[in-house]
C-alpha cells in the first residue's frame, strides 16, 4: 500500500500513516478555516501554522467498505500497521504502565472532523522530526548536548567574549553592533527600534533566540581558550622541567642557545620564545574584548512571559491507557493512544507523543527550548495532567514523579551520560539543593477522589497544588453530562485541601450540555459570592465539541450546539463581566484551553480570546482584577505598599497579603495565610498533626523575572530578591499571633525547603514548620523596617465581603468607554493591627492562644490593668533607690495624716 507522491505534496512519516495529501492551489474564501491565523493562548503549536484540510485532497489509498463490505465493528477493530504505528502509545514495545491503550482505526479516517484532527497531529509530528533532523546535522550536535551544560545557568552576570574581528559572520557583526549600542537603561520598545535599525543595516534578520544562541556560542568559544591557556601554563611547566633533563643529557647542545619542548618536539631555537610572544600580541590585537550586560540578556529573552511570573512552569503528560481515568463525561476526548480528556495537537500531549511519554524527556525537551529562549531554568513548577492522576497504579504515581525530581536533579547534563536513579525520597533530599529545583509540584484530579488518605499521599510526592474539576454547580447539569460527582462532593474537597495547606486550582466550563447564558451567570456569582468554593485559581473552559466525545455524536444528531455558535458574544460578555467582577486574590490560569482549530468541530473557535476579550476590555475602560492582569511582569518595583484582605471560607479564615502600588493595578508579591477554626486534631480531615492550631501559610510567590538562586541584581528590574517574601513572612507571622496561633505551617515545595530553613522553619510530616517566638517577630520586624519595602508599623486589614462579586457581575457592561453606570456596592470593614500594641499585648502571654482580634471591650480592659500594672513592676526594677524614696515619702504621709487625726481628736 505505497504513497504516490506527487507535486506540492506534504510527506507524512510513513510510521504514522501512508496518505496521499495534495494542496488545493485555489485562493481560501471567507468562509474557509482560518486556523492558521490564530495564536495559541499560551503555546504555540505547529498545526495552528498548518494549512486548512478544507483545501488538501485525501487519498487514504485503501479499500473502501463497500468494495469489502466491511462492518462498523471490524473497522473498529482495524489491527494493519498502520493504524497500530499511528500513535507512538500504541505501537509494539511501548510500556502499558496505565493498562490497555486503544488505538485508532480506519473508520476513525473515514470522519471528516476526526480525519482533520489527526492529520494536523501528524503533520505536527513530521515538522518536530524534520527540525530535529536538522538540529543534529547542525555542528553536530544534538538537542541535549546543548551548550549550557558548561554555562550552568549564567544568564544574569556580565560576561566577555573574546571575538576574533578577522572572522566575523554576518550575524557575528550584527551582534557586536547591538553590543555596542546597548545602554543602561534601555527598555525593550528601545531594543525593538535599535534592532529594526541594525536589521536595515546589515540586510539580516535574526531572531532573538538566534542572537542569544550565538552569544553563548561565543561565550564556550572564549571558556575554551581561557582553559586552553590554563592547560598550556601546565604543559609549559612540564616541558621547562622536561628540558632541564634534556639539558643535561645534551651538554653538546648548549652552545646552540635554549632548548624548548613543545608537544613533543624539540626546538632549539634562540628566539622561539621571542616569535611565541609575538605570534601570541597579534592573536590579541585580532581579537575584540566585549562585554555582554546582564541587563541585555534579560531583554534578549524570547517569550518573556514564561517567567515573568517569578517561575517557570514545565508541563508533563502521564501516560495513556485505560487507568487514566475511570469515568466517562460526555464532553471528554477519549482519543486512541492518549491520556483521557486531552487531545493529541495540544501543546504538551504533541510534546509528550514526541517523547514517548517519559517524564525525564518530557522535562528536558521543555526545559531546553525555555533555556534556548533565554530563561532561567533552576525554579520550577511541574504540572502534571492526563486524565485523573488519582486512577493511576500508586507504582506508577511514585515512579513519575520520582523521575521527575532526578530530570531536576541531573539537569543539564546530558542524558546518555547521567547517574542512575535513586528513590523517591533520596532524589527529593537532593532537589534541596540542586542548581534546578521544583518549588511546586501540581497534580489533577477529581473532587471525588478527596480524601485525607488521598492527601498524605500527594504530599509525600510533594504536591503543593491540586487542580480540581468543577466543570459547575448545578447538579441537574453535571448529572446530564455524566460527570460523576455533585456540587456537594467539590465543597467537601476544596474544604479538605485547605485545611492541608494545598493551594487549589478549579475548572469551570460555561456553555455545557444542558446550560445556557443564565445557569452560567448563577455558576459565577455562586463560585465568587459563596464561601464554599472560596478558592486560589481558576481555569475557565468553555464547552467545545471535539473529535472522540460523545457530544460529537449529539451535534451531528443536532442534539447540541453550543450557544456560542448562535451568538459568541453571548460567551465573551459573561466572560467579560466574570474579570470585571473576579476577586484579586484569584488567577484565572486559562480563558479557553488550548486546543487547536483543526480540532475544533464546535463551540469557541477563537484560541486567542483571552487576547480578544481584553482587547475589547480595553476599549471599554474595563479593567480585569485577577492576579495574572495584574502582575508586575517587566515594570520597576518602584515602592509598594502591603495590603492585606480578609474572607470568610467554609472552615476558616483566609487573609490574603500583598505588595501591590498604590492603585491596586500592580501586584508584586503575595502570601496565603489560613486561620482554621478547626481547634481539635481529627484524622478524617487531615492526617498531619502538625497542621492543628497552627497557621497554614499555603502560598508565597514574588513576581518578577526568574532570578538565580543566590543572584541579586542591581538593575531596577525584578522584585524577587528584594525583600518582599521575607515580608510578607514577618506580616504573616504578626497576624498570625493576632489571632492567638504561635505556630506557623508551610506546604513548602521540595525546591524551596531552603529558603524557609533561613527563616528558622524546620521540616516536620513534609511540612516546613517553626514555634512562633516574640522575641524572633520583634527582631525580624526591626530588620525590616531598616529596607526601603518595609513591614508598616499598622497593618490595615480590609474585611472584603464577597456579595460584592456578585452585585458587580450583575451590572451591565457599558457601551463605550467611560460610560459605566454606577452602582452601590456593601462597605467593606475594616480593622487595623497596631503591631507595637499587639507585641505589648502578647509580651504579657506569650504562648497563650489568645485571639486578639476577638476580644471583647471588657477583656481589652483586663489587659490594659494587667499591661498597667506590668509597667509600674518593671519601673520598680528599674529604679531601686527611687522606688524607696517613695516608699518612704508615702509612709511619712501616711504617718502624718495619722498625727494630725490624733491631735484633732
């Protein structure tokens, strides 16, 4: 069954399938597929650059039914080579360490959606290969032979090239012209112009990666010969004591002037030296002493929004197979030879499918292309998905993640070179200290799966995040897409992850089956007004048909369609109102997921709408209050003040403290900290005993470009490293002996154990821990007060009351811009924390679980006596003699008023 390949013909490895595909050479109309003019959301991926199959003819070249007359099921059953090879999970060999994987089938070619899915994916396929091809035949040289494997992470110190002016390349000069015309405080707009400026010169183009890939080219160029002269000092030392020998054995030789050793031969030559020094001055003269700015680098990054966050995130797929997941709702992809409810053009599923999905290469592709594009890759968050992580073999769960602390642990070095691996529980005592380290590990699951058995289990891994998918709160609709948990069952988890410590992410999915643009709003204002569902991160999905679900057969049948087909505005203006209206202690993560168009039959089309939904906020005066809006990104700290938010959630208190600027628009660091009303340790909601009457910090995270552990810079750039998290710690810790608690728990990641050991914490049941001591809060807080971002002296504290999300998501949106009606939202309480007051208060108990912020006048009262009456016993200490001169004086009074009663009488 050969391919005949012909004129403008796309060649598919024949691994995954033999097809014949011809471009259609007519223009594409309005109405044709415009997916390769879309922009991914968050990662871009090669089959949104694909031409539309609306315009490619496919000759699959095999039998058609009839001439067979084959059925549904035997197609269904298809066992050729090539539908076993298609998928990288479903070939011979691959290990089925998730149970039986499915594979595809011809009948799955025969529909068309599904038939343009897939050849998206192998067309995707074909393109990573062919650069990989080419990446090899490049100096010869593989993907991970790359060259910071020498640099170790050198991404924010000046370094020197030694450039050979008589060789330079046409980008060598281009690159020198852009050192040259760097200055201190340039912005990137201001590289953007010199950039364009040089292009015209030179009549080249490169990109930014291209430009940092030959500077640290020529960074190895110049550690070469720096080593190079190092070894010929050595050499030279051996051959001067080697020549003394010679000198002696040769006496003959001696008239003939000094003799000289140089690999290996003899040269007696009176001025060898001589012409050395002088070969050795025009070596010199050819060469171009530069100097490239730590601060240029930094504005060299391609897609700086990958750590502008203060990290940077590495996304890994567990494998397929019939463990993934054991439900089946009816809006989820069950895709041959992938983990359940993604899809194999997704970004991260095609960078798993690329690399078997083995966790160890998963994490070095990413982390390679983030190094390659100028990041810093020693912190990172590792997410984890694929299907339901709580379905899969606890053999299987240790052994992922174990390899994906040794990939932190051996990174750079090459692969083919590197140690064995060690357990689970050695490669996270290395990760402490290791130059790439995971300060947060994130695993997905369902809220049915919630338990405190559950939880000691994620920790132990070193989860510090637990995505959950909510989908909705009305029940009657998950009920209708056979989700398989209730509303009930979400509240219960997201409590039961809060009273650990974990951070926790929800997935929301407007316009499902059964919905409409009412039931969704109600969706929102429960999830913000509603103590229950209080949580830290959300990613919003809307419902689209895709190609493997059982809705795919509902809107063939006309049973469904999404209601963002008949109107998108629909979608986009609840969306709309949803950020106008969204807490600022939430992140939406995700607007859309991204899936491709060419895997889109139905629903949201748009992959960039978060992009467009902003824009069109934008022109509006609206302004989105969730933290990933507000990041500090590239801008100057300038001079934060601290905030501090108060709310209410089901089991507790939560006190949100930030640094952000004076208008709130800029946030540059923030803690989570859990005041539970749980006073008793009660195994059915957490196993750790630790965790009982004592604070639960679940979250701390400075904003700013990834610095390098140890690295602080003296560019006004990042805010990490500034002080900020040191801070927010001491704020932390004041409010937390404000409500009585003199016990601090941390859900420290594996990478950032250190940092909190600093900070007097000490590993305790895989949390960080440390008994909160007055005297170690009043130093600390005296240090900071020495910084320009210090702890103010009043804490305020605002009492946010959550009914206020859902009066502002119930406004219309305006027409035009500055033409928002006004409305009138429930006042905010507010409280401040004299930190002064509160440590003389807790000077007189500390130690005692005294709730400061409840106390009543009376018991304000009784501290105010005993506080009294501490002063005058301390000034009686002080001042002995003082103290009995007054005694004295008062018993002369007292003798006197006796004397004059006497003589009165």
């Amino acid at each position: 069954m050969d391919s005949k390949y012909t004129e403008e013909v796309i060649s598919y490895n024949s691994d995954f399938r033999n097809v014949e595909v011809e471009y259609n050479t007519q223009p594409l109309d309005d109405s044709s597929d415009l997916s390769h003019k879309t922009i991914s959301n968050n990662e871009e991926t090669s089959a949104n650059a694909s031409p539309s199959v609306d315009n490619v003819n496919i000759n699959l070249n095999m039998p058609t039914n009839g001439d067979l007359d084959l059925k549904s099921e035997e197609c269904a059953s298809d066992s050729s080579e090539e539908m076993k090879n298609f998928f990288i999970a479903t070939r011979e060999g691959f290990p089925k360490a998730a149970g039986e994987v499915k594979r595809v089938t011809r009948l799955d070619f025969e529909d068309y959606h599904r038939r343009r899915h897939l050849e998206s994916f192998a067309k995707s396929m074909d393109q990573w290969k062919e650069f990989e091809r080419k990446f090899e035949q490049k100096d010869g040289i593989t993907p991970q032979d790359f060259t910071f494997s020498r640099l170790n992470f050198d991404r924010y110190r000046d370094t020197y090239l030694n450039i050979d002016t008589k060789n330079l390349t046409k980008l060598d000069e281009f690159i020198v012209d852009l050192i040259e015309s760097y200055y201190d405080k340039m912005e990137n707009d201001d590289l953007n112009v010199v950039m364009s400026r040089l292009r015209r010169k030179h009549k080249l183009a490169p990109s930014k990666r291209e430009i940092f890939e030959r500077l640290e080219s020529l960074q190895c160029v110049t550690l070469d010969q720096i080593e190079g002269k190092e070894i010929s000092h050595e050499e030279d030392e051996e051959h001067q004591v080697k020549d003394e020998e010679v000198a002696v054995e040769n006496k003959d030789d001696e008239e003939g002037g000094s003799t000289s050793i140089f690999n290996g031969n003899v040269d007696s030559s009176p001025s060898n030296g001589v012409e050395n020094d002088r070969t050795s001055q025009e070596e010199n003269e050819e060469r171009q002493k530069v100097m490239v700015g730590s601060r240029l680098k930094h504005l060299l990054r391609n897609k700086a929004i990958r750590s502008n966050s203060g990290v940077v995130v590495i996304t890994v797929m567990t494998s397929p197979g019939t463990f993934s997941c054991s439900e089946d709702c009816y809006y989820c992809p069950n895709e041959p030879g992938q983990p359940r409810s993604y899809l194999s053009t997704e970004p991260a599923v095609l960078r798993a499918n690329q690399n078997d999905f083995d966790a160890v290469k998963q994490f070095y592709d990413r982390a390679n292309t983030l190094y390659k594009n100028g990041h810093v890759v020693d912190k990172i968050e590792i997410i984890v998905l694929g299907g339901t992580w709580s379905g899969y073999p606890r053999s299987y769960q240790e052994e992922f993640i174990r390899d994906l602390f040794y990939a932190a642990n051996i990174y750079p070095d090459n692969l083919s070179k590197a140690r064995e691996r060690y357990s689970i529980e050695r490669e996270h005592d290395l990760n402490e200290k290791s130059k790439c380290r995971i300060i947060g590990l994130t695993l997905e699951t369902r809220p049915d799966r919630i338990n405190s058995t559950e939880i000691e289990l994620l920790r132990k891994y070193g989860c510090t995040r637990v995505q959950l998918g909510i989908q909705h709160t009305k029940n009657g609709i998950l009920d209708y897409v056979n989700r398989g948990h209730t509303t009930e069952d979400s509240i219960r988890a997201i409590y039961l992850l809060k009273e650990n410590c974990y951070k926790v992410d929800i997935h929301l999915m407007p316009d499902l089956p059964g919905s409409n643009p009412f039931e969704d709003k109600e969706m929102f204002k429960y999830v913000l007004s509603s103590e229950d569902l209080q949580v830290d991160q959300w990613k919003i999905y809307p419902c689209e048909v895709t190609p493997f679900t059982e809705i795919e057969k509902w809107h063939k049948e006309g049973k469904y369609i999404p209601y963002f087909d008949i109107d998108a505005n629909l979608l986009m203006n609840l969306i709309m109102k949803v950020k106008r209206a969204v807490h600022p202690w939430i992140r939406l993560n995700r607007v859309i997921r991204d899936i491709p168009n060419p895997s889109i039959i139905a629903g949201t089309n748009y992959t960039n709408m978060r992009q467009l939904i902003l824009n069109k906020m934008n022109k509006l005066g609206l302004r989105c209050n969730c933290i990933r809006c507000r990041e500090v990104k590239e801008s100057g700290i300038g001079l934060p003040e601290l905030v501090v938010r108060e709310y209410e959630t089901k089991g507790g208190t939560e006190y949100f403290l930030s640094y952000e600027n004076e208008t709130r628009t800029i946030i540059y660091g923030f803690l989570r900290l859990r005041v539970s009303d749980r006073e008793e340790y009660d195994e059915t909601v957490s196993k750790f005993k630790c965790l009982t009457g004592a604070g639960l910090m679940r979250e701390l995270h400075v904003y700013g470009v990834v610095v390098a552990h140890g690295e602080k810079l003296d560019v006004n750039e990042p805010s990490q490293h500034r002080g900020i998290g040191t801070n927010l710690i001491i704020a932390a810790e004041i409010i937390a002996i404000y409500r009585g608690l003199w016990r601090m728990a941390i859900i420290a990641g594996i990478g950032t154990r250190e940092y909190y050991k600093k900070h007097g914490y000490v590993l305790e049941d895989t949390f960080m821990t440390k008994t909160l001591t007055l005297q170690d809060i009043k130093q600390r807080y005296e240090l900071s007060k020495q910084r320009k971002i210090s702890v103010p002296g009043l804490i305020r504290v605002e009492q946010v009351n959550l009914e206020n999300a859902s009066i502002i998501l119930e406004q219309p949106l305006p027409i035009r811009k500055d033409d928002e009606s006004s409305y009138e939202l429930i006042e905010n309480m507010k409280h401040n924390v004299d930190v002064n007051k509160l440590f003389d208060y807790a000077d007189n108990n500390e130690g005692v679980q005294q709730d400061y912020h409840k106390m009543s006048i009376i018991e304000e009262l009784k501290f105010k006596a005993v506080m009294a009456k501490r002063r005058v016993d301390n000034f009686m200490d002080e001042n002995p003699l003082l103290t009995v001169s007054l005694c004295i004086g008062l018993a002369s009074m007292v003798l006197l008023q006796v004397g004059m009663r006497r003589r009165r009488k």
